[in-house]
C-alpha cells in the first residue's frame, strides 16, 4: 500500500514540475496584444486621424489637412508648419 501510495506520488509531482518546464517564462511573454496600437496610444482619434497617421508613417498618401491628423504627432507638427507658413 505504501509502495502504491509513493509511487502514485511521485508520478505526481513527475507530471508537476514536467509541464512548469515546458511554461514560457514571464519576461519573454508579451504583456499586453493590441492589434491596433495607434488606437490604444491616441484613444481620442477619429477613424480619419488614425488613417492618415498609419499611411504617414507608411509613406503613403495622407491628407494634408491639420485636422486630419492627430494632434501632436509628427505629421500634424509638420503640417501645423505648413500651415502657418513660418517655415523658415
């Protein structure tokens, strides 16, 4: 009975620490999964901002219009420049 109940034991913490080996340590999982970062970054934006933000950072084609971008990204920076015509 004795030998039964060890052996069951043992089996036990075998399968235990065999399936912690195998787990993914915390520093290399990633924390967080967002499909849409710009989103998660600027909750505020519109779909238009957001848009012209993610074909800016492309090099694609983006309306050329402040308030098309999200206000205090590069592009709209840029833009804002533009506009004002102080560009030196």
């Amino acid at each position: 009975m004795n030998i039964a109940l060890a052996g069951a034991a043992s089996a036990a913490l075998l399968l235990a620490f065999t399936t912690m080996a195998s787990a993914e340590p915390a520093r290399h999982r990633p924390r967080h999964h967002y499909d849409n970062d710009l989103a998660y970054r600027h909750p505020y934006a519109t779909q238009r901002q957001l848009h012209n933000e993610r074909a800016y950072q492309k090099g694609e084609y983006w309306e050329k219009d402040s308030n098309a971008l999200i206000p205090g990204t590069r592009a709209w920076f840029e833009q804002k420049e533009r506009e004002s015509g102080d560009r030196r």
